[in-house]
C-alpha cells in the first residue's frame, strides 16, 4: 500500500521521470536541498516555533523569533546545499528570511487567534469502499479554530513566488487537507483555506463546496490510477529541472 502526498503527485504531474527516479528507484539525489528549500524549512521552523509557544499561552518577541532562526540556520546550514541562481548567495536568502520574519511578525503580533496545532498530521482516505488504496498524508502548517464562528482556518507559509486567486481557488494542497478537517471536526461551520506569502507579506484565502470536494477527490483517484498504471515514466523537461535533484541522471534536462 503507498500512502500518497501532494508532493508524491505534483511530482508525477511535474514530469515522471523524476517521479520514477525519486519514488520507484530510489536514486540518491545528486542535490541535497536548493537553498529555497532551505529558506523555506527554517522559516517554517521559525514560525511554528512562534505558535508552538503561542498554544502554551506565551507570546514571542522579534528579538527572540530572529534569535532562534539564526540559530536554526547556523546549526543546519551546510555546503551541500545549492544556490542554482548564480547571481545569488547563501547571504542573500538568510537575510530574505530574516525579512519575512520582521514582516510577519509585525503584521500579526501577538498571535492570538487560537492556534489549535502546528505542523498537524492529516491522513485521508478517498474511497472507504477500497480501503487504503487512495491514502494520503499532509501536514498542515497551522489550523485555527474561530470559536466565535466555529471556522476552522488552514493555515500556509509560501516562501516562493504569490500566486493568482484564481490559481488558489483550484489548488489542490490545502483542499486536499479540508478533507482531512471535515472529518476529525464533522460540526465545523466551515473550512477556510489561507495561504502567507511572504515574500510580498500578503494573505489570502479561498474555500471549497462539499461538490469541489468530492469533485477533487474523484480527480486524485484518477490520478493515483493513472500512476499505478503507468510503465513508461517520459521526460517532461522545463524550467524546473534547473531544481531537478536527478538532473545528472536524465539525458533530457532542459539545460
Ligand atoms: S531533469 Fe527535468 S526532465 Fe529530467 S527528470 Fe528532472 S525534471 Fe524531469
């Protein structure tokens, strides 16, 4: 039985070689962690560490947030990780973090809308008929729960580039993991879906109907069939593979 993620099928719809090459091969990868990855752990790390001590009823100050990823940073940083854009240095992206922190810190100091979990683990399993054969996991960054309202909000750090409304009105991560919610918390009044992009300090939100829902869950089990039943896992080089950690092994990479 495989228990599937987002990333396990973004993989697959990304390009299937690599899909191949990180998950039936097994291959070592030749890359160990882009720096973007990096940046994005350790301001996580940094940001759960803020409602972590939030959910035990303490409230962090700047100078201790700024603290704490420098040390997160300096104890993991190693050579191994990749700066693939040339132009850049490992400098650039802490100082990029340490920015995103002073701006989300300031935009929601002190961080009391009853966080009820960070790092939540999700398992959902689509078809009850067919038990654990469209399983998936999820991690979700942080789920409040307005007590007023009785909404539960899905909580997601985005250290990458913003993206469309229209875009998170049909993203898959966080949907998927409304499916989760909807069933440990059945007399929730609602489920709302809220992305922080950091880079520009913005927020934004989406939600889905019960008829998205079971519309997308019908969409992943096509997809899991679809890779079950696939052989020939084909190259789809682009832009991507300039992040690809298998590129030493694939004679299509888009150079
Ligand atoms: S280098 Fe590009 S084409 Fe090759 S496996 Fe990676 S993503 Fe796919």
């Amino acid at each position: 039985m495989v228990l599937y993620s987002h990333s396990r099928l973004s993989t697959f719809e990304q390009c299937p070689l690599k899909f191949k090459f990180r998950y039936i091969d097994k291959l070592e990868p030749e890359i160990k962690q882009s720096i973007e990855g990096f940046l994005g752990n350790k301001v996580h790390d940094s940001l759960e560490f803020i409602y972590r001590e939030a959910c035990k009823g303490r409230t962090v100050e700047l100078d201790e947030l700024i603290e704490f990823y420098i040390q997160v940073w300096n104890k993991e940083y190693t050579n191994e990780i990749k700066v693939i854009k040339e132009e850049l240095n490992a400098e650039h992206y802490f100082e990029k973090g340490v920015k995103f922190l002073i701006d989300y810190f300031t935009e929601n100091y002190p961080f009391k809308d009853n966080t009820i979990a960070v790092e939540k683990q999700i398992i959902i399993d689509l078809d009850k008929e067919n038990p654990g054969k469209y399983k998936l996991q999820g991690f979700i960054d942080r789920l409040v729960h307005n007590k007023d309202t009785n909404i539960f909000e899905i909580h997601d750090y985005k250290t990458g580039q913003i993206k469309t409304q229209e875009d998170l009105d049909k993203d898959r991560q966080l949907a998927l993991y409304s499916l989760g919610i909807r069933e440990s918390f059945p007399e929730a009044a609602d489920i709302h879906l809220i992305w922080h992009f950091l880079d520009l300090n913005k927020k934004m939100s989406s939600r889905r109907t019960l008829e998205e829902l079971n519309q997308l869950k019908q969409e992943i089990i096509n997809l899991i069939n679809k890779i079950e039943s696939t052989s020939d896992f084909q190259a789809n080089p682009g832009n991507l593979c300039k992040w690809c950690e298998f590129q030493g092994y694939c004679d299509s990479r888009e150079e």
